[in-house]
C-alpha cells in the first residue's frame, strides 16, 4: 500500500490492469503461446464475466446455445440476460 499510493481507490482500465496484462504476455511467451499485445489481453473480474463476453463476441440475439448439464446456474442467467436460448447435453 505504500509504495502504490492511489491504486487501491482508483478503477483500472476496463481492459484490466497493464502490468498485470504484460505479465500475462510475458508468461505466455515464455511457454510459446504466439504474438500477443498487451492490448489484445483482457483481464476479468471473474469467470462468468468472461463467458459473458465471449458470448457477446460470438452470439446475437435469439442465438441457441448447446450448455453441459449440470452446469452453474449463473451460466443460464448470463446466457438468458443476452437473449439467448439454451439446449442442455446432459451427461
């Protein structure tokens, strides 16, 4: 705390902190994850939010998607608030 004065009150980019995204990078390079920026990586909040906007980036509205059951139910709520529908594979 002392020595990042600011950065515990502050809101972080929406991509997600910078450093944390280069450290990212650095560690996938490392393992010979490809050409990646630091702007090309976005970092979430949690997983849900992820799927989230995977979903936005590859869905529109009315689209089916094929879900693994059981799953978390908060799956089925992200997937409802984007005005998807959803078909279960059950195991």
């Amino acid at each position: 705390m002392r020595n990042t004065k600011g950065h515990c009150i502050n809101y972080e980019h929406p991509q997600g902190n910078i450093e944390l995204r280069k450290e990212k990078l650095r560690n996938w390079l490392l393992t010979g994850g490809g050409k990646v920026k630091p702007a090309d990586v976005i970092v979430t909040s949690g997983c849900l939010e992820a799927v989230t906007m995977c979903l936005k980036a590859v869905t529109n509205h009315g689209d089916t998607v094929a879900v693994e059951c059981p799953t978390y139910f908060g799956i089925y709520q992200a997937i409802e608030s984007l005005g998807l529908k959803v078909v279960e594979n059950i195991i």
